[in-house]
C-alpha cells in the first residue's frame, strides 16, 4: 500500500462538481494553447491586435507563425478572413460572445480556437476548440480548461464521476501526448495571504505568479483541482450578473462600448473619452482597476482602435466578493469623477 496511513490532517477533500467536467483540466490558459498548438501541429495562427502579450508568446515558443487581425470598438473581430491551414484564435472579450455569435464564426477559419479566458460561465459551442482560464473568476492560483476533440470518449466520460482519492483525481485515464501534472504548493501564499490580508500586501507575489505560469502544458494540479470542486458556481454565476447589471444600469449611459449582460461576467468594462484618469481617481478610492494588457499601448500607434481599448477600458470589479454596498460605491466614485471634470453624469 502506497498510500500513508494517520499523521496530522491535511487540507479537505471536497467532493463537488467541477463547472467544466468534460475538459481537459490543464495548469493555465496559455497551457491549454500551447498543448493544442502541440497537438494539432498549428504552424499559423491569426490573432487579435487587441490581446495579452503572452498569448503571442506561446506562439512564438511554439514555432508558429502569426498573423494580426484588427479588433473593432464592438470589441469584435474586423474583416474576418480564412486563408489556408491557418487557425483563427477568437478572443471573447468581457463575455460578449454568445455561443449563438460564436457558432457563427465557424465558417469562417479552417480552424476555429475560441478564448473564454473572459467568459468562464459561457458554455462551449461543440466541435469547437475552446479554452479557459480559472484564476480570473475563482480564488486559485492557476488552473485552465480546454474542450477539444483531440480527448478520448472514455478520458471525457471518466471525468464525470467523483475522485476517490488524488492518484484518480481528474485525470484518472491516460492518453497518448498527456503531459505532467502540475503543482501549486509554492504559488498557494498570496492566495492565502488575500485571504487574512489586504491585497497590497500580497500584490507582487500575485503578479510574478501570473508571470512565471509555464508556457509548457502541464495538467493542473491536484491542490487546484481540489479548492475548484469546493465552489458554489451558482452563487459565483448570479451574483457577478447582478453586480454587472447594477453597474450597467448606473453607468450604460456614458459608456462608449455597446454592451450585452453575459451570465457571471468577468468584470464590467466601462470605457470612457479620459479612462487612465479615471481609473487613477478610482485606485485612490482603492477600488483597484487594472489596465489589461499594456503591451498594447506599447505596440499599437497612438489612434489605433486597439490602443484606445486598452487606454480607455476600465474593468470595474463586479465579482462574488462584492453586492449592492460595493456597486453603489463604484458608481458613486465614478460619478463624482465626472462632475469634477465637469462632465455629464450617469
């Protein structure tokens, strides 16, 4: 017998389901592209020129070739082309994409790969690569799941019933090109640290963690695998979605991107002429809001509708941690940052 027997306790074991049995449970999102690039000998890819910088870095370490399409203010992809062998990486920004809209961009590339790493409670359109990313929505400090054909009937359908312990966690079945499991012991400290503390504290750590993530796929692991299978994504999915339609109702009205409400969205991107302004009244409020992918601003030229995206987008939190109390406080900030300026108010 392997297995020890008595010593102190451990963390729990949850016995929860996981939102997305049926993936393939791998350690990040870029792990999940860099796996199916692997898999499918993906020699070109078109991506958007509105994206984080490492989705390219996959690529390149890959040794696939790139090509850059342009994104719209809709947040949509710009003349949609195909050209031959080439797969088509399809971003799904702040869960504007509806499976109906992504379905129907299937006739439009050889190969479609769909990014939910925005869209955690979008299902997946069947037949479609699709990929996701868990950090962004849940409490972990990694994680990612892709849905692919390239998985075996029997891996997917074993997937469905519980693990009895970690050996059969998960990925109980092996297949041909599994890579090695992944571990999260050393990236658990700012996670926990969040927990007792404020997120000053504990900033740095988050943001080499979500530097050193591998590039090389491993399957996720078991700690992560275990903290997910404890989440209540019921509560998670309705109480993001009431955030975001309390901030859209407040602040629809000045927001420059023409939005749909997806269900438990990711954040409430707002957008604004002056939004790197804004965005530093709000950090002084400590309501912290990232500029997503600066890589852009560096990239693209000053007037390009990729570069005014990621300048002017504000993503207002709007996750499970908060409810009307917060919301009403964004909104109240926000508002109160416009009459300063002398602008009109949501």
């Amino acid at each position: 017998m392997k297995t020890e027997i008595g010593g102190y306790l451990e963390l729990e074991r949850f016995g929860g389901s996981l939102l997305h049995e049926r993936a393939f449970a791998l350690e990040s999102g870029r792990a999940c592209l860099a796996w199916l690039i692997e898999q499918k000998k993906i020699r070109r890819i078109a991506l958007p020129d509105f994206l984080c910088d490492v989705v390219a870095e996959v690529c390149r370490a890959e040794g696939t070739e790139i090509r850059k399409y342009a994104i719209g203010e809709d947040l949509m992809p710009q003349d949609v082309h195909h050209e031959p062998g080439e797969s088509f990486y399809l971003v799904n920004f702040y869960g504007q994409l509806a499976p109906e809209d992504i379905t129907g961009y299937r006739t439009k590339a050889d190969h479609l790969i769909v990014d939910n790493a925005q869209a955690y409670f979008t299902p997946p359109v069947p037949g479609i690569d699709t990929l996701y990313t868990c950090r962004k929505f849940l409490g972990v400090p990694d994680g990612g799941f892709l849905y692919t054909d390239l998985l075996p009937k029997a891996y997917v359908e074993s997937n469905l019933s519980l693990p009895s312990s970690e050996e059969e966690s998960f990925s109980s079945g092996s297949f041909p090109g599994q890579p090695e499991r992944g571990a999260s012991l050393e990236r658990m400290r700012f996670v926990l640290g969040r927990f007792e503390q404020s997120a000053g504290a504990f900033f740095d750590e988050a943001s080499h963690n979500n530097d050193s993530l591998p590039l090389k796929p491993r399957r996720m692991s078991v700690l992560t695998e275990n903290l997910l299978r404890a989440v209540d994504y019921t509560r998670v999915q309705e109480q993001r979605t009431e955030n975001f339609l309390r901030l859209h109702e407040a602040l629809g009205g000045i927001n420059h991107l023409p939005l749909r409400v997806p269900e438990g969205p990711y954040a409430y991107p707002l957008m604004l002429e002056d939004g790197p302004a804004c965005r530093q009244a709000l950090i002084a409020q400590k309501i912290f809001v990232p500029q997503l992918w600066p890589n852009v601003v560096k990239e693209q030229p000053a007037g390009s509708t990729a570069r005014k995206l990621a300048e002017n987008i504000l993503p207002l939190p709007c996750d499970q941690r908060y409810g009307k109390e917060e919301m009403e406080y964004i909104i109240a900030c926000v508002r109160a940052w416009l009459k300063e300026k002398g602008r009109r108010e949501a």
